[in-house]
C-alpha cells in the first residue's frame, strides 16, 4: 500500500509511506526557495511524485494534516483540490458509529463562510512571509475548504480540567482503542483523477509521527506548539496526550498547555519576528535570568487563565503575556536603574545588540522557564495518570514544534518520569506529512511500523532512512533516503 501524506497550510510538503516503511519527505520551500513555504498546488504534486518514483496513479491513499488556523486553499481547483466526502469512509475501516460522528462533524453551515473570510485576509497579506504564490485569483468560493480540527470529541474534551483529571481520562484507554478518533473523509482529485483519503487532525499527526518513528512497542505521547487554548468554532489547539501502543495510536484528550503559544508571542513581543520567534527566543534566553518567574503561571490554561479562556474568549493574541506583563512591570523598576542598558560587554553596534537589552532577557529567560517547567509539569501530570490505570511505560515521546526546545527536551528527561524521552527529528510541522501517512497507515489500516533503527536510551532522536540519528539532541546532521541519496525534504 502506498500513501501519501500532505500538509498543506505552512510548511507544507509530500510524505510517501509504502507498507509501514517512510520512503521519504519533500517540503516545498526546498524548492520554492521561500522558508516554511505554504500551500500545495498542483504543480509542485506534479514536480515532487516523480522524485519518489512514482506517479498519481500509484497512490492507493492520501492522508492530510489538518491545518488548525488556517482554511484549506487551492490555487488551480480545477487541477487539484479535495473536499468531505462521507462516501470515502468506506474505503476505511473505522466503524458505524464512527462514520455517524463523521457525518454530524461535516455539518458546519456557517463554517464554509467563515474560511472564506479567513482566506480572504491572509490572500490581503496575512502570513504573506509563508507565501511564495500570487493569491490575487484565489477563488474565495471553490477555493476553499473550511478545517475542523476535531470534528467529534468525546465529552470530558470539552469540560474544565487540570492534570488531576488524566487519571480518570487514562482509564478510558481500553475503551478508546475501540474507536478512531478526529479523522474526517475526503476525496481528493489532481488532473481529473480522485482518490479516497483522511484528513488526519493536526496534533493527531504530530503524535502519530513521534510514536511511530520510535520504535517503541509502547510509549506515552505528549504533543505541544503554538496553540492559543481552543476556538468554539473550531476546536482546541495546544496538543494532546496520547498512548500508543503496537499500531494504533490513540488520543488520551486534549492538554490546553498554553506555554507554545506564550512563548510564541513573548518572542513576537521581543521583536523577534514571527516564524522563527520561538527558535530565536531560546537562544536568547541563556543571556537572562528568569527574574520574572512565577509558580502561578504553571498549569494549563484553565488553572492558570481561566474557562473563558481556555475555550477561545481573549481580548486578543497577547492576552496570554499579560500577567507576564503585569509581573515584570512590577519588578522591573527594583531590578535595574536603565532596563533599556545593554549588557556588559555589548556594544551597541554589535550583531543582535537591539535584543541584548536586560529586561529583553530576562523575559525571554522568564518565557523558557514558564515552557520548562509547565512541559516538565504535563509529563509527570501524564505519567500519573497512565500508573494509575495500570500502564508504566518508560518511554515517553513528544511530538510538535515545542518538542524543538533542547532545554526543556532535557528537564523532561533528567527530572521527569519517564526512562527514555524520544524526539524524531521533524517533530515540528515539517513532519505532519510523514506523520498524517503513519497514522492512516498503521493506525487506521493496521499495518506493523518498520523499525527506524534509532538508538534506544536516554533523550533521544530516532534514527531513520529519512532522518538519522543526531550526536546531540539539537545537532543538525545529515538526512539520507533508503537509496543514500540526499533529499529535497528537511530536518529540523
């Protein structure tokens, strides 16, 4: 069986999984020359099928990451384009009842308005950095498709809760392994020619791809990005917990950690830009102290902000740095005479030197700590439950773009309670094909995983035909196909 796996907002790209086995990734922006380039159009499925090998007509299944904040859009509709097709679900066997939930969760009147809307702004510029194709023609009617993160939840997703309550969650799992959760039917057409597929919930991608790139037979799974609680219109963001155990991959429910999308907005507020705030702001965050640090803004984001929040009402996109804020603006004044002064030994001209402020880094150290320890929080938070209905897993494995902060990665491992924490190598959005294709293949058809070779002990990062082993965690290293040829994709 071959499937094709699809991300289709930013970072998109192409995934091939043959028979449990990962032929390889190619992410658009290696070829469009543009950083974390969005949308898949049909020229770059035209452009990027022969690299495999392969061909449309060889594709059994095409398996597609939803893309949370972002409407599906397509460029030429004409040429490629997928919509819900509840008659898909018969190719795959996730159940009656399942299709049933399936079908309530495609009845969203409103929802096709609104992704026209959305579409409509980001076609004004929003995102326009992740864009390296002319919108002005995008047909805000037939171009786009509204996303649905979590089209059907089971009702304890949608209530208050805090780490307490993973116990009860994680005595469910028996049941839960009874169904397939989130997955939504659509045919997907390129150049006349339509084949079945699954859209495959975003975080349920991100957990998918770290479990099955493990090699673990059992392994808790815990996901986190830049998730801004939940949207009543469209579901949570944040991550989730997960099990996953032989093929199937089974979401616990949702965790509302709150600390990716702080930390992607502490780094926005420290003019660090905004695709690549995070990954700057952990390097920044050595040069400061935490000053700022405070116990109360540990938990999720119902303990910490609160219901309304939790569930999507906020003043706007900072609403989540205000008692960060509030915080070091009481502090400050007791903290420094100028906390405009550069550090010692920085001089003004210097490379970065607008950012080497003391404040400036001393909240960014704050930030780091606040996603330390919340991450280092959800895992024994995760642990505890699962011990208490009766799993011990060593391994634990994390999944999405947070799973990119080697501080924390290490605090989970060195105080945390798992032996073994796992981290494959594209564990942020560059992976959610690879990811999207594992959880259709082995989770939904229950074809056994290949083994990625990697080494096992300690923090780790699977070693694959995609993606070998690093010497560190965080070390870039060279990327390999089966054949050792280098490919188009990347590592992040």
């Amino acid at each position: 069986m071959l499937c094709l796996g699809l991300c289709v907002a930013h970072d998109a790209g192409i995934a091939v999984v043959e028979d449990g086995h990962v032929r390889g990734l190619v992410q658009r922006e290696r070829l469009a020359r543009r950083k974390r380039c969005a949308l898949i159009t049909a020229d770059f499925m035209a452009e990027t099928l022969p690299l495999f090998g392969l061909s449309w007509a060889d594709i059994d299944v095409v398996a597609i990451s939803t893309s949370q904040s972002w409407p599906y859009m397509f460029l030429d509709p004409d040429r490629f384009r997928f919509e819900y097709d509840l008659d898909a679900a018969d190719r795959f066997p996730v159940g009656a009842k399942v299709r049933d939930a399936m079908a309530k969760g495609m009845r969203q009147p409103a929802a096709a308005e609104r992704a026209a809307a959305h579409a409509q702004r980001i076609r004004n510029g929003m995102f326009g950095e992740y864009l390296a194709d002319d919108l002005t023609s995008l047909d805000l009617d037939r171009g786009t498709l509204w996303c649905y993160e979590w089209p059907y939840q089971f009702e304890w997703w949608r209530k208050p809760h805090d780490g307490g309550s993973l116990g009860e969650w994680c005595a469910r799992i028996p049941r839960l392994k009874q169904v397939h959760q989130g997955y939504m039917p659509v045919r997907v057409t390129l150049d006349g020619v339509a084949k079945p597929g699954l859209l495959v919930p975003h975080h349920l991608a991100h957990a998918a791809y770290a479990f099955y790139q493990s090699d673990a037979d059992e392994a808790a799974v815990y996901t986190i990005d830049n998730g801004d609680g939940s949207r009543p219109d469209i579901g949570y963001y944040g991550g989730i917990y997960a099990y996953g155990q032989g093929t199937r991959i089974v979401p616990i429910g949702p965790n509302f950690s709150v600390q990716g999308h702080l930390y992607q907005r502490a780094g926005e507020f420290l003019e660090l830009g905004h695709g690549a705030a995070a990954g700057k702001l952990m390097g920044l965050a050595p040069y400061g102290q935490p000053r700022f640090a405070d116990r109360a803004m540990i938990g999720n984001a119902f303990t910490v902000f609160g219901e309304d929040f939790a569930f999507g009402d906020k003043a706007d996109r900072n609403t989540v740095l205000a008692a960060l804020h509030d915080r070091a603006h009481s502090l400050w004044p007791s903290l420094y005479s100028d906390p405009l002064a550069l550090l010692d030994g920085v001089g003004p001209d210097a490379l970065g030197s607008e950012n080497l402020r003391r404040l400036s880094v001393d909240m960014a150290a704050t930030a780091q700590w606040i996603f330390e320890q919340n991450s280092l929080q959800a895992t024994r938070d995760l642990a505890l439950g699962l011990r208490g209905s009766g799993i011990a897993t060593p391994t634990l494995c994390l999944g999405g773009g947070g799973a990119l902060n080697c501080p924390a990665n290490t605090l989970i491992h060195d105080q945390g309670p798992f032996r073994e924490v796992l981290i494959p190598p594209a564990c942020d959005d560059s992976g959610l094909p690879i990811g999207a294709a594992q959880a259709v293949m082995h989770d939904i058809f229950g074809v056994a995983a290949r083994a990625a070779g990697g080494e096992r002990g300690g923090v780790g990062l699977p070693r694959s035909r995609l993606c070998p082993r690093r010497s560190r965690p965080g070390a870039r290293g060279p990327r390999r196909r089966a054949g050792g040829r280098r490919p188009a994709g990347r590592c992040r």
